[in-house]
C-alpha cells in the first residue's frame, strides 16, 4: 500500500480517533480476533486488525483512505469481542467521519458516502427519513458523479413492487418541529468535539 | 401496560408491515402503545459514519421527549434505533458534562430515566407463561431458525441484552408457542443491514450465507426482529437467488408475526400477505 502524507499531520489524527471513538488504540496487541469475525475482512485491503496497527504505527492517511473503513457494516462483532476492549467499531466510525471531512475517500466508495450523506440531508430537512427522497437524491448523486445509467434505473422495477405492497408511500412524514432538527445539525456540524 | 413508543422511520416507511403486526398482537395482549410526540431520526449508520456527536444528540432528543411525559419504558422495534437510543443512553449517564452539553444541544433535559426495550424484550416483559396460555393456533409445523443478527445482542456492553454468542430468548418464545426452532451458524452474523441501496453485493453475499445456512439446518422459516434484516432477507431474497444461481424459499417473518398467528390472527391481519417470500 502507498503511503502518502497530504492528509495532515498523522500525529494529529490519531488522538482525534481515540477522542471521537472513546477508546486507547495503543490497547490493541494484535491477536486477531476482530478479523477472525469481521464478515467483511475477506474483501478488506486492511482487516480491523491491520487498521489499527496502521494507526499504532503513525500511518492514519493510510487507515483514512483505505476502502475498508466504508465496506464495515457495522455489524459491532469486532467491538463486542476484542480481549482488551479496544472499540474497533467505534475507530471505523472515526476513521469514517474523518476520512469523509477531509475529502480523502476512495472513489470506489464515493457510492457509500454519497447514500450517508444523502441520508443525513434527508433527516435534516425533514427530521424523519422520506425514503423517496433519499432514494431520488442518493441516485441523482451518484448519477452525476459517475454518469451511470445501469445505476440509476437499477432497482426501478421494484417501485411497483412495493405500491402493491402498499410499503411506498409518495410522500413520506416529517417531524413537526424541523426547526429545532435543524439547530440540532448546526450544534453538530460546528466541528468542535464534544 | 403502558409504554411509550418510538416506531423509527423505518416502520413509517417500507416496513410498515411490522407495525401492523406488533400493534394487533400487543393490542390483544393489553400492552398500551403510546407513540412519542414529535420524535426524529435516531441517524442510523448515516450518522454514527459521519458525525458522532449527531449520532448522541439525535437519540438524547428522543429519550428526553419519552422521559418528559415520565414514561418509564420505551419500545423501540428497530435493533437499530434501540441500539443508538441505548447508546446515547449510556454515554450521558457515564458522563456529567457530556450529559449537560447534549442537553444544551437538543434544547431539552436528557435524564436517561426512561429504559429502551426491544421487542423481544417486550414479549419477555408479558411473560412466557401468558403468551402460552393466549395460543389459539399453536405453531406445530413451524421449524423456525431465529434470527438476532447485529444488533440485538451487539456491541455488548451497551444492549445488555441475552447472550451475544449465543442467544436463546427468540428461540423460548417460538417453544412457547409451540414451535420448532433449528440450532444453526448464522444466528448472530451480519445480514448487511444499512447497505441494501450502497452496496448491494454485501447484502447479497452475507445474506445467501444466512439463507443458505438456515435451509441446511432444516428451517422453513426464518425469524427476525429487525426491519433492516427482513428488507435484505425477503425483499432482497429473488435477487439473491438470482446472484448465486439457486432458488430460496424461505419466508421471513417478524417476531410478532409469529406471535401472532399463534394468537389466532390470520396472515392477513398481519401484513404477512405484503412480504415478498409467500410460504412455500
């Protein structure tokens, strides 16, 4: 793997993920376990537990532009096992978070940080999903970013599926106060750590 | 029994069928729903991805909305919300500043006084001995494979809840109703969850495993107690078979399906008749 150092300074990140994920990276000792029972790691260019040795290492733009940090489903097994209850579900979502602000995502996962991006666009506006809308601005990114037709008709047939299911709906609900949802986002976003 | 209830976007959304299904059977079993007002997204994966401090204030706000009407308890049907509402739950009690500063952030007092249940929860709430003695149709021919996936018993040390290897509180509740229920691998592995529209090819790969599995340990149903896990399992379960050149027919039902139809309801009344995967 190439190691580029454009990101920011590595010292700097690897504190930032210990404080946004509540955890002591330097904990891990390497056994293993969250690999042996990540679903995803046979897919991964750095397994969980290469991801952390990364960050013990001083290499966080490595860990930041690793396609693995968006294949992670979150499926928390990595956490809940780890012998020294090092939070590895909770450094994914770190690296995640920064790795989206910064702008340094692999474009071969540009299509998972469009659809979260789009999602919390969606709640923001109408502080409950509308799945409609999401599928609509999910698809019209992803549209414009790689100009793929396959993409954006895939699924299409699956819309009167679900009519007759009577599990769509045209137009989906809000919260009544989307005020205060979006004061809640601006508190959010400012940047600062809580 | 009176508790608040906090449906989640999915179950007003494309999973309404679980709705339908947990509202008649608690109906009938005098549990009281009353629907939290003016709830928001607890910000799912989208939010713990991209802003932690959104994926706490997101649910701070919920649980101080449920708390402020003094209810004690909270159903939460999604594994999902329920996680992040118990997580957020947690941090502020374990944290006074943090407490504080959420509070100042979603303009309300968050407390945390108010307990975040899960389905099965619930149903273990109403006692086995009375789900037992209110069967009308006993499950008999029913060989169910439960299904926990992530995030019921996971990560651990927040849901607090069965045995995270090895949970059995799905399985007592089918063996009350008097059904069959296979021991098998995939009880607690990943269906995909939240990548159903981003990336479809890991919803087909780990969920074909879980149907997979399930049909070789003689299942002929599968049970779930997560709006995410039926999308991927049964409305996704076509294009899985398509995938990998096989043909599943597994029908996936909900927790309070089952529970219900033990109750008498027909499928109908359920919103059984709205999946995707009829019975075989």
């Amino acid at each position: 793997m190439k190691v580029e150092t454009v990101v920011s300074d590595s010292a700097s990140i690897v504190p930032l993920v210990e404080s946004l994920a509540h955890t002591r990276i330097r904990d891990c000792y390497q056994c293993g376990k969250c690999t042996a029972g990540c679903p995803m790691a046979a897919r991964m260019d750095a397994p969980p537990t290469r991801l952390i040795r990364l960050l013990q290492l001083g290499h966080a733009e490595t860990a930041l532009r690793a396609q693995a940090i968006w294949q992670c489903v979150s499926c928390q097994t990595c956490a809940t096992r780890c012998p020294k209850s090092v939070d590895c579900a909770g450094v994914m979502d770190a690296l995640r978070q920064l790795s989206a602000e910064r702008g340094v995502a692999t474009p071969a996962q540009q299509r998972i940080v469009l659809f979260q991006k789009a999602f919390l666009r969606n709640i923001r506006r109408n502080g409950r999903l509308n799945e409609l809308e999401l599928i609509a601005e999910f698809k019209l990114s992803t549209f414009l970013r790689g100009r793929s037709f396959s993409f954006l008709l895939k699924d299409a047939t699956l819309a009167p599926e679900l009519m007759k299911r009577k599990k769509f709906h045209l137009v989906g609900e809000k919260a009544h106060d989307r005020a205060v949802v979006a004061r809640i986002f601006a508190r959010c976003m400012d940047n600062s750590l809580l | 029994m009176n508790l608040a209830y906090y449906p989640g976007c999915a179950l007003h959304g494309s999973s309404n069928d679980y709705e339908q299904s947990l509202r008649v059977c608690l109906e009938t079993l005098d549990v009281q729903l009353k629907e939290i007002d003016d709830w928001i997204c607890c910000g799912a994966t989208a939010a713990h991805s991209l802003n932690q401090k959104l994926s706490l204030a997101l649910p701070a706000r919920n649980l101080a909305l449920a708390e402020n009407k003094g209810f004690q308890e909270m159903l939460a049907p999604c594994p999902m919300c329920s996680m992040q509402l118990l997580k957020a739950r947690k941090a502020l009690a374990e944290d006074e500043a943090l407490r504080r500063s959420v509070s100042e952030i979603v303009e309300l007092e968050v407390r945390g006084e108010t307990q975040v249940l899960n389905l099965i929860q619930l149903f273990e709430a109403i006692g086995l001995d009375r789900l037992k003695a209110a069967v009308k149709s006993p499950l008999g021919s029913m060989c169910a494979a439960c299904y926990y996936g992530c995030l019921l018993t996971r990560p651990a040390s927040v849901v607090e809840f069965d045995d995270s290897e090895q949970p059995r509180s799905m399985e007592k509740i089918l063996e009350a109703l008097g059904s069959k229920t296979v021991d098998w691998n995939y009880r607690t592995e990943c269906c995909g969850a939240g990548m159903t529209m981003a990336s479809e090819q890991t919803v087909l790969e780990l969920s074909h495993k879980i149907l997979s599995n399930a049909a070789a340990h003689g299942a002929n149903c599968l049970v779930v107690a997560c709006p995410m896990c039926h999308v991927n399992l049964d409305m996704k379960q076509v294009n899985i078979g398509r995938h990998f050149g096989v043909r599943h027919a597994m029908p996936i039902y909900y927790l309070s399906d089952v529970v219900g139809l033990a109750l008498g309801f027909k499928p109908e009344a359920l919103g059984i008749n709205r999946h995707f995967v009829g019975k075989a």
